[in-house]
C-alpha cells in the first residue's frame, strides 16, 4: 500500500540521519577539548594569584610601595593576594601569642616596625576588590640561629645520628617537631588570632605544614611511637613506608585539628593549601595534601608545579589525585615567574598558563611578587603587556564557600 511504502522510506531517512550525526559526534568527540570550543570556567571564574614574600623583596616594609603593588595588580586583572605572616621565626604582623612566646611581638625589620602590615594589605587589597589570604610560609620551619630555636631547642626534631640542621638553599634551617603538643599549640595559637582579628578571606598552608622525612628522631616522637608500638623504636631508615604513613597521619590529625579550630572561629575563613606535588609532598615532608583533601579538610589547592620543561610540568596536571581533587574543590596550579638567581621568560610563563586552562582548572598564582615584572631580565612594559594578554578582562576568584561547580 501507498502509505506503508511512505512509511518505510520515512522510516530509512530517519536512520540515515541519525546514522549521519552519530558519525559527526563521533568526529567532533575526538578533537582535542579546545577544538570543540568548549567555553572553560575561567571565562566565568578564574583564580588569578601572587605570592607577597619578605624574601628577595621589600614590597611588604613599605606602605605606599605596598599600597602601589596591590593596585597594580588589580589594574593587571589579579583577584587575590598571599602575603606571608610567618617567616624566618617571626610574625610578620603584631602578634601577642608571638610576644609570649618568643619574646617579641613582631619580625625586627625596621619596615615593620610601627605598623600592621597585614592590616594594610587587607584594606587597600578590599578596597580594590582582591581576596586576600595570609600565608604560613615557614609552617614548622625556622632559621637555626632565630630566637625561636634557641630559646625551645627541645621543640626541635633530628635526625636519627642527632643531627638538626636541614639546608634550605644556602640557609641553615631546623624545624619544630610537629607531633609536640607545645608545638602544635604554639602554632595554633597564632593561626588562631589572625583568623580572629583580621577580616581576612582565609589562610594558606604549604608542606612547610609538614615535616622533612629525614627528622622525627627526636626523643619526643621516637617515645611516642614506641608507646604506640609495644616498645618498638622507629625503623632506621626514614623513608620506611610504615613509618613514614604514621608520622604523616600525626600531622594530619593535626591538621585537622586546626581546620576545626579555624571554622570554630570564623566558618567562611577559606582553609587553602599550596603545596608540591603529592609525589613529592607525602614522601619528603610527611604532608599528605591528598588524604586532607578527600577528608574535606582543604577547600583551595594550590599545587606548586614549578617545572621548566613544559612536558614534565604538563605530565605534573595529569596524575589522577590531581583529577579527583578537581572534581571536589577548586584546584589551581602555582607557576614560577623566577627566582632572584633564575630568569623565567613570559613565554614560558604564558605556555604553562595556557596548558593550565586546556585542562580547567580553577586557576593559577605565580611565585612571586617581584619576579613578575620588576626582578627579571625582560623590560617590565614586555612582562606587563604580557600579563595584560593572560588577563584582560576582571574575573570572580572561584570559591568553594559560594557556589564553585567543578
């Protein structure tokens, strides 16, 4: 019949067509991400990052240069701001929990003195609509020679033959014992008051929150573990993996703790951490950023992926902790812009952003301040142009506290 052969070649077209675009999928699916012009969220959102250190700069000792930096920046495009509050020993802010205990309310450089840095950053940082988020830089680390270390060397960890001193660079370092629980209240307690006196957007650890695996030999720790092991001491060997497990999960038992005590004081305060790969990180400072993340425990990871080769630095965005911590919280990769003694061009600057947002990730924050434009051996009009490029039009910063989607 008439109609049953008008069925039929209906029904044939219909198969052809969706035959048809079945294959046009097909095709368009195995184009890279990019190729599919697929809008990535730093069209909506996108963390745009420095760090403000007192190493290699003199941006924090001066108010107008301090003032100047942060409008720079917004005028750049930047959305938050890290300035370090715990460095070399010292507070880097007026600190009366630092005043108790170490003797002195705050880093004797004559820049800080008669003056709240971190009270500064905050107020010209809001009024140009910047997040601002302290920094703990030094974690559990001090200089050898600080006020700090001699005045507690019990605090102090070792290493198996005794030993303390930890190099950092040309820098003799040592570093508290985080398992102590004067230790871990001392630190704390100054975490604790800046969250509670300042209006700040939230506060970031590194594996400076952690231990280098060598230590832990301490005859505080090595009695601990004994207690928790029938009398057994620690293995000789510092990367054992049993004993590396059980000095990791201390700190992150602490780690917790202070993330309760955070909330408890100010519950939107942003718990952000920006450590090295979790290849690195766990192994070589006992910080475990992968298990705090899947605790809930961090709500900003900032990973450190600081690689010339851009390979190895791509190979570094690619591993599956990396993936499964993008699927929960905003996830960030820091790159570096150079080193007082290390020149980074803004090609390469530009090639790892770039290899950063082809694979949508909440953002990036560059290491640091004064290698942006000023300490480096391009013309600063070249390196700003450059950054104008990355960044040319204001963007939210991505927070987990208000709605951030994966």
């Amino acid at each position: 019949m008439p109609g049953n052969k008008q069925s039929k070649k209906s029904n044939i077209v219909f198969l052809v067509v969706v035959i048809a675009l079945s294959i046009v999928a097909t095709v368009l699916l195995s184009f890279p991400l990019q190729a599919q012009n697929i809008p990535s969220r730093s069209q909506a959102s996108e963390l745009r990052g420095v760090w403000l250190t007192n190493i290699d700069s003199n941006v924090l000792f001066e108010s107008d240069r301090l003032k100047n930096a942060v409008q720079d920046l917004k005028q750049m495009n930047f959305n938050v701001v890290y300035p370090t509050v715990w460095n070399w020993g010292w507070t880097l802010y007026p600190s009366k929990v630092a005043q108790r205990v170490i003797g002195r309310s705050l880093d004797p450089e004559p820049g800080l003195q008669g003056r709240d840095m971190l009270k500064e950053v905050i107020k010209v940082g809001h009024q140009q609509g910047l997040k601002v988020i302290p920094w703990f830089e030094f974690g559990f680390m001090a200089p050898a020679d600080s006020q700090l270390a001699k005045r507690y060397p019990q605090w102090l960890s070792q290493r198996s033959n005794g030993t303390r001193i930890v190099k950092e660079g040309i820098h003799d370092r040592v570093w508290l014992s985080p398992f102590r629980p004067d230790v871990q209240q001392f630190i704390q307690n100054l975490i604790v008051e800046i969250v509670r006196n300042y209006d700040i957007d939230g506060i970031q650890f590194d594996d400076h929150f952690g231990l280098p695996s060598e230590l832990g030999y301490d005859a505080y720790t090595v009695a601990l573990y004994k207690k928790e092991h029938r009398g057994k001491a620690p293995p000789k060997n510092p990367q054992d993996p049993e004993w590396v497990r059980w000095r990791a999960n201390k700190i992150t038992d602490f780690m917790k703790r202070v993330f309760t005590a955070i909330k408890g004081t100010k519950n939107n305060c942003i718990v952000s951490v920006s450590p090295n790969p979790q290849r690195f990180s766990y192994p070589f400072f006992l910080a475990d950023w992968e298990r705090w993340e899947r605790m809930g425990i961090v709500e900003d990871l900032i990973i450190q992926v600081y690689r010339d080769d851009l390979k190895v630095f791509t190979k570094e965005l690619e591993y599956p902790e990396v993936k499964a911590a993008k699927r929960h919280i905003p996830v960030s990769i820091g790159i570096l812009t150079g080193l007082k003694r290390k020149y980074v061009s803004m090609d390469q600057i530009e090639q790892q952003v770039q290899k950063v947002r082809d694979r949508n990730f909440a953002g990036v924050s560059f290491f640091f301040y004064e290698t942006l434009w000023n300490l480096t051996k391009e013309p600063p009009q070249k390196r700003q142009s450059g950054f104008q490029k990355l960044f040319p039009k204001p963007t939210a910063y991505p927070n987990l506290l208000v709605g951030w989607k994966p």
